[in-house]
C-alpha cells in the first residue's frame, strides 16, 4: 500500500501556510474569499458582544498574518508567469499599508 505523501496528509491550512497551494487558491480562495468571510464573521461576533471596535484588531491582525506569508510563499513558489507572483507580493504590501493606515486613523 502506497503512502501518501507529506503535503496530501497536510490539511488545507497548513498547505496554504506552507505555499503549496495555488496562487490563485492562496490569494482568492484564502485571501480574498475566507477574508470576506472571517472579517463578517469577526465584525458580527464584535457587535453583538458590544465591543469596541479596536477589539477587531485583535482578530484581523493574526488572520492578515497568517494569509501575508501563505500568498507571499505561494507566490514564491509559483511556476507561471512572474508578472503574476509579483503582482500578488504588490498587493499584498499595499494590503498591509492600508490596513495599518486604518490603524492609525482610528487611534
């Protein structure tokens, strides 16, 4: 009986955090797809409990962590056009300055 090798036994997110998965996966399916999600997700849980809205930066600053270094490394690791992974690596830096000029606004 064959094994299955290291990264099929790996789930998902621990495949994106290690940059195996697609770049497309990495940036809209993680990226911009679960970060929908988890951002509703996190405002909604935020509201409800009535905390301020700085409490959601306790929430968003390890998600936009931990997707940074998925699509940065999924970047790395991609075989097709270099436009592509550069382009991610771009958005990626505007992404985090706009968010912490967000930070900054709102303090």
């Amino acid at each position: 009986m064959a094994r299955k090798s290291k990264s099929k036994k790996e789930n998902f997110f621990v495949r994106f955090w290690n940059g195996q998965l697609s770049l497309p996966m990495s940036y809209w399916g993680v990226g911009v797809g679960l970060g929908i999600i988890f951002g509703m997700i996190v405002g909604l849980f935020v509201g409800i409990m009535g905390m301020s809205d700085d409490a959601l930066y306790g929430f968003l600053i390890p998600f936009q962590i931990y997707t940074v270094v998925g699509i940065w490394r999924s970047s790395n690791n991609y075989k097709g056009p270099k436009f592509w992974a550069v382009l991610a690596k771009i958005a990626i830096v505007l992404g985090v300055l706009s968010n912490f000029g967000q930070m900054l606004a709102g303090v």
